[in-house]
C-alpha cells in the first residue's frame, strides 16, 4: 500500500495523500492485509513471522517502532522511546516483559502519564542517554537496561537485561557509574550487576543462573567450548568443573536457530542427539532443561539429584 515510510509504517494521512481512499484502507484492514500499530499507522502482516510467539513479539516491536517514528514526525527533540519499547527496538534481551503498553520518556521531570496502550516516564534524558537509530530517537542500550533494571523488582528479570547489555557491549563500568546514584530499586539492581555475565546467550539461561544463585549453589562456567568426534565445536551452555554440563532448551531450538536450510525438526532432533552423545563420548554428563522446569522452579532439586551421578556437588556458596 501506498504511504509506507522507510521504516515500514504506513501513514493514513501520507496513504490518502497518495490518492488511498478510507475504504482502500478500511478493506485492507478487514482483509487483515494490514494492522494498526499506532493512531493513524499501520503495518503489513505478509511478513509476519509464522511462529505464534515472534508474530507476538515482532507485532510489539512496530508498535514501537511506530512510536518512535511519530516522535520524529512530530519533530520530538526531547522525548525517546524508552524501557521496554526501546528494548524491543534494541534487541536488548529481556525476561518474560510486559508488552501492553508503549514506552515513551519525557526527557523533563514532570508530564509522566499511564495510558491503556502507552506509559510516559518523566525523567530527564542526557546526551549520552539517547541514540539516533535510523533517524528516530530511542534510548541508549546502557540507559535502557538501567532503566529495566531499577523498574524490575525480580532478581532474575535484573540479571538477564543486565546480562543482555554486557553481551551487548555495553561496559560494566557504565552500568556500575549509571547505579551508582541513589534510586529505588539501585541497591537491587546494583546487587544483581555483581552476578552478570555477557556470556549469557539469552534470557532464559539468565533465568537458570538465577536460580542458581539465589540457591546459594555452585555457579558454573558458561559457553565452554569441546571439540567433538564429527569435527564440529560443541559450545555447551553450563559447564560444571569439565564434569557436566547443561543445555538450556528454549521452544525455538529446534525451529529456529538451529534450523539449517532445506532441514526439517525430526533431523535437527538427531542431530542435537548425536552431539549430546559424542559429549557423553568425552566423559561429560549432560543435563537438559527447558522453559517448564524454570517456571516451575524445580530446577535445583533436579541438579541436585543429577550431577552427583557426574561427581559434581553443588557446594553451598
């Protein structure tokens, strides 16, 4: 449809300008050819992603991204897209977050306000706490994660954004000088910042770690490295003492990311089998767990009774 921007929105008022008419744009949306993200802007569904969880994800992400599109239109030199929508926008991982509503900072200390579908923060926002991402206005990756840090008051939720922005590249140091201002929830927030580790590849092996800590058990390496027989180098997730180590499985293990071209789940399946046996080959014991044992919170009274078969104890901290 005509009216789309160099971001993918498309703007009714830029639409009827090109000679769209309301009901072009009303059959579009009946047709479900096209969706709103925002007042007066849409978005194509073609290509959408088929798995239901990143439709999810990707459809909060325009919505986002249409939020800060409007700032620019509007010619915003002062507020940017801020927490979870900038996270969003930054692909800055974060653990099980709310995505009801758009995340829009003021940049001055006063006109905060909580809509439905849009939440205004009143803060200041500094030079170095803005980037220009593609021409629009977003949070930087290091104010972002400080700012999800002190709004979070879950341990685990605090380690994996942490997490995300040192595998990001975002300095520690910065995190450190950025909760070093007394703020509620700094202390927290400062707290779980001695724990993070870039190395966590996502959140949901930021959630494990977590209830690893907070157990008060052995924390192990993460993303050791072992050659294996077929040749390949098998980056394994935990690593206890070169005993035993852990494979956190998210739901898109076998459909996303590890999905070659032209390979179906079924060989993605035996192909996961067969390393796991070849690092049974070097005389690792292997663990598994996915989502549910992390939800469910019975992650440590599973290590506990597994890894002692490897030799491990997880030794009180």
């Amino acid at each position: 449809m005509q009216g789309m921007d160099a971001h993918g929105i498309i703007w009714r008022k830029d639409a009827l300008d090109s000679g769209v008419s309301d009901v072009q744009i009303a059959k579009a949306l009946k047709d479900k050819h096209i969706e709103v993200v925002a007042r007066g802007a849409y978005s194509p569904t073609f290509d959408l992603p088929t798995d239901p969880g990143d439709a999810f994800r990707e459809r909060y992400r325009r919505r986002s991204l249409a939020a800060a599109v409007g700032l620019a239109r509007a010619k915003e030199e002062v507020r940017a897209v801020s927490h979870q929508s900038a996270a969003a926008l930054l692909d800055l991982g974060l653990l099980m977050p709310s995505r009801k509503a758009v995340h829009i900072t003021t940049g001055r200390n006063s006109g905060g306000n909580i809509f439905p579908s849009k939440i205004i923060h009143a803060s200041r926002l500094d030079d170095a706490d803005v980037i220009d991402l593609d021409g629009l206005r977003v949070t930087s990756p290091a104010r972002t994660a400080v700012d999800m840090a002190l709004h979070e008051t879950d341990f685990a939720k605090i380690l994996a954004v942490l997490d995300s922005a040192l595998r990001m590249g975002v300095p520690r140091e910065e995190l450190e000088q950025r909760l070093s201002v007394p703020r509620r929830g700094a202390a927290r927030a400062r707290h779980a910042l001695q724990f993070a580790d870039g190395l966590s590849d996502n959140p949901g092996e930021s959630w494990g770690r977590a209830q690893m800590i907070e157990a008060h058990v052995q924390i192990p390496l993460l993303q050791s490295e072992y050659h294996i027989e077929n040749g390949h180098l098998a980056i394994c997730d935990y690593d206890w003492e070169g005993r035993a180590v852990g494979e956190f499985d998210g739901y898109g293990k076998y459909l996303r990311e590890e999905l070659r071209p032209g390979e179906t789940v079924a060989e993605v399946v035996i192909r996961e089998k067969e390393r796991e046996n070849q690092l049974r080959d070097l005389d690792l014991g292997v663990v598994r767990w996915g989502w549910e044992r992390l939800r469910n919170r019975t992650l440590i009274p599973y290590l506990s009774k597994r890894l002692p078969i490897f030799g491990v104890t997880l030794l009180s901290a």
